[in-house]
C-alpha cells in the first residue's frame, strides 16, 4: 500500500489524548498511569474511536503512520509508513533505549525509569528508512551517551539485535557505548516482564 500522508492525518487529528488513562493500557498491560501521564509521553499516545491506542511514528517530514493496539489486536495504520515512535526529547538525554513496540517502551520505563532517557520503538523488524532514523538518532547523543537495544527474547528480537548492531556499526559510535538487555524468561518481552513483576518507579516529572 503506498503511504497515504491525508489518510494519516485524518486519523490521528480526530483521535484523543488519553490524559493519562487508558483501560486496556492499564488493565490488560499494567501500564502505571503515572507513566502514561509522565510528561514525556505526552501526545505520544491517542485513542481512538474503537478505544485502540495509538502510538505516532515519525520520519523525515514529521507524523508518517502509527501503531495501534488493543485488546488481542495488533496493527498498524492503514495507509501508513514505519518511522519511530519516540519519547519527547530531553535536553540531557544520555541514553537511547530502542525497543520493538511502544508498549514494550512504555513497560521499560516504569521497570527501569526514564531519566535522561530516549525511548524510541521499531514497531518489529525495520525497513531501510527505519534504520536511518536509528542511525540519526544515536549520532544524536553525546559523548559517552549508552545505546540500549532492549528486545524480546524470542528468535524475531534476537534477528533484531543483530540487524540493528549491524546498521549501527556503520556509523562512528565512538565514547558511546552499544548493550544489549533482554528479559531473563525465554519468550518474554518487557511488557510480560513488567505484568509479572509490577512497577517499581514513584511517580515523577521524569521517571527514574
């Protein structure tokens, strides 16, 4: 499907913050509200009509598609295109955590807390924009800035690290340091990690 920016648009426009709540976010997900509140999410979750979720991606010229997630359904914007879902930037911002989905970002926050922290997600495997947009972003941090690939531990997030590994080593990451962090549980992602352990982080303006 070729990418349809009015389609997108239309969509996300009549979509609504949640202002910090969300069922199936909090329910089904353990999503803290504290986290979905936190400043740095803001406007990086809507919901729609049907009550999806809806996480932006961004590209080169701005909004370009989102995720949607509900309650046994996974999608993507019809008409849409991969970019990043990201955290709002922080001026101090000396980490950059990549993850699979929002959701997965989301869990990492409230298990390992946001501060001074990029969280940005794939949306899965990534296409030749996706992996510039990676590239652009870990250029971005400074000296001594960490680059965190926190994927699933399944074979698809295992394929993930090495793509993305592979796509950063074409770039000068040097004084910043590449690490890998997976869940412990064979088959879990950060979500699972974070329903099975709960959430650690007090509520802040910026988590951790």
């Amino acid at each position: 499907m070729e990418h349809d920016v009015t389609r997108v648009l239309d969509v996300w426009i009549k979509a609504q913050s949640i202002s910090g709540s969300h069922v199936y976010l909090e329910q089904m997900r353990k999503i803290p509200p504290a986290v979905l509140s936190d400043p740095i999410f803001a406007d990086r979750i809507r919901i729609d009509d049907r009550g999806n979720a809806l996480f932006p991606h961004f590209g080169g010229d701005g909004l370009c598609g989102f995720e949607i997630k509900n309650n046994n359904f996974t999608g993507f914007s019809p008409g849409g295109v991969k970019g990043l879902w990201c955290s709002r930037l922080q001026a101090d911002d000396r980490k950059l955590v990549i993850c699979e989905t929002a959701i997965d970002a989301l869990s990492y926050a409230a298990l390992f807390g946001a501060k001074r922290t990029r969280l940005v997600s794939t949306a899965g495997q990534i296409s030749p924009v996706q992996a510039k947009l990676l590239q652009s972003a870990a250029e971005k941090l400074p000296c001594n800035g960490e680059i965190v690939l926190a994927m699933d531990n399944d074979p698809g997030g295992r394929q993930l690290v090495e793509t993305i590994s592979g796509v950063l080593a074409e770039i000068d990451l040097t004084n910043k340091l590449l690490v890998v962090r997976q869940p412990d549980v064979e088959g879990e992602d950060w979500n699972d990690v974070l329903k099975r352990t709960g959430w650690i982080f007090p509520a802040s303006p910026v988590l951790g």
